[in-house]
C-alpha cells in the first residue's frame, strides 16, 4: 500500500514537470527560428516569417522583421503592407503615439492606396486613445479631435465615419469637463475674478455644454465673493454685476435647483447696493 501511494505520487509530481519541460522545448524551438530569422539577410524571408507572425498576432515579432525591412521594402509593392501591418503592430502593443506617427506615414507615403483611407481614420484614432484623463493636458485630445473632423470632411461616405463622430464628440467631451473643472478651480483657490472670466471664456468655448447651469450659478457665487473683497469704489459695479449674472440664471434656468443657494448672493447684493447708494447719498 505504502509503494502504491509512493508510486502515485511520484506520478503526479512528474507528469506537470514533463509538460513544463515540453513547453520549453517549443518555445526554445520557436526562439531558434525567429533568432534564425532575424538574422537572415534575406527580406523576403523576413517579409513572409512577419506576416506568418502577424496571422498568430505576435505583434511584436512581427514588428521586430518590419522594421528591419523597412528601409528595404519601402519603395516596392510589398512596403504597402508593411508599413500599414507595422502600423497596427504599435497600436496592438499599446504604444499608441508611434503608432499614431506610423499610420500618418503610411497616409502621407500610400496616398492613392485602397488603406489609406483606414490608415487616416487610424492616425487620428490612436490619438485619442493617447490622451489621458480629463484633468491632464489635453493636446492629444485637441489633435485627434482636429483629425477626425478633417477625416470626416474627406471622407464624408467612409464606413468609419460614426465612429469618427463619436470620437470627436467624446475628445468634446474631455475638453469641456478640462475646461470646467479648471474653471472651478479659480474659485476653490478663491482667485475670484479669474473664475468670473474663466466661467464666461468656457460659456463661449461650448455654449451648448451639459455644464453652463452650473456653470451660470458658480459665477453669480464668484461674482458676489469678489465684491465681498474689493475696494468700496469697485463694490456698487460688482454687486450690481452679481445681480445681473442672478437673472440670468433665473431666466434661464427657471426650474434649476440652483436658484435657492443663488437668491442668497441676489438678496445680499441688494442689501449691499442699498448700503453703497445710502452711503452715497
């Protein structure tokens, strides 16, 4: 009983390292010939081994032999498919500015070919994958956004022509909540007048934003803080200008939710602006 349990065992603790062994002899034997193969001076073995790799998507093998190849096949019918493939390889491996780069060379070299239509569509896409978040720079989202409404003008009938829409209304998209939030800012910063301007730049960048309600709100409570502080010779103005930014957003926005919090800053306006011409009188 005691050799049968020994022999299972041994079975059992054999039989995962025998696979293990298997697996490094393919891959062993894989490496060896794409070693072979990447240090062939044949291109056209090259051309061939890269688009077998490509068809297994080994995008990164397959780029390793096209860009080898490049400089070689550039000119000749099969540097179409290679610069197009490698283009493809970089945006695969996630390197999306190279590929970006890569498929407007194809654009610029192949422009009559039957790719560049995608290859153009590709440049402004991987652009916008590019571009981070909302709250960092935003000049990739600007740049994919000018590319894909080039695109769209170009090729108004392409089958990517939604897509490219949806593209640009989401790199909008970015660039508004940008915009927004930096506007917001200045008023968490208490830099009150800059957020007066700031607000009023936005509202003329995107006038049909999702954000103006509450962006028209924001500017009432900017405008009242920064007669709060000024000088009593800029106060009468500001107030005043308080009161105004309070119609606004009343006529506007009669059912906003806003209004409540914002008739504090218009009743006290009022009561300030009685003070001021009291004052005056």
């Amino acid at each position: 009983m005691i050799l049968k349990k020994l022999s299972t065992l041994s079975f059992k603790v054999t039989l995962p390292s025998a696979l293990l062994l298997l697996a490094f002899v393919i891959l062993g034997t894989s490496c060896s010939r794409f070693r072979r193969l990447e240090k062939s001076d044949d291109w056209k073995l090259k051309y061939q081994g890269g688009l077998a790799y490509y068809a297994k998507k080994d995008y990164y093998r397959t780029a390793i032999l096209f860009e080898q190849i490049l400089p070689i096949v550039r000119g000749l019918p099969e540097g179409e498919k290679v610069e197009f493939y490698l283009a493809y390889c970089q945006y695969y491996e996630k390197t999306y500015l190279l590929a970006s780069n890569q498929f407007k060379t194809f654009f610029e070299n192949y422009g009559r070919s039957q790719l560049a239509e995608e290859a153009y569509f590709m440049y402004a896409y991987s652009l916008y994958v590019a571009s981070p978040a909302e709250n960092l720079d935003q000049k990739s989202s600007i740049e994919a956004m000018n590319a894909m409404q080039t695109y769209v003008n170009q090729f108004p009938e392409s089958k990517f022509a939604d897509r490219a829409n949806e593209v640009i209304a989401a790199a909008q998209k970015k660039l508004e909540k940008k915009g927004f939030e930096g506007a917001k800012q200045y008023l968490k910063l208490k830099y009150y007048q800059a957020a007066v301007v700031s607000f009023e730049n936005f509202r003329k960048s995107f006038p049909d934003s999702q954000y103006l309600e509450e962006l028209t709100y924001l500017k009432i409570q900017a405008q009242y803080k920064l007669a709060e502080v000024s000088i009593s010779s800029k106060q009468l103005e500001r107030y005043t200008a308080t009161v105004e930014y309070y119609k606004e957003l009343a006529d506007n926005y009669p059912n906003s939710s806003y209004l409540k919090d914002a008739q504090r800053y218009y009743t006290g306006s009022l009561d300030q602006l009685n003070k001021l011409k009291t004052k005056k009188s």
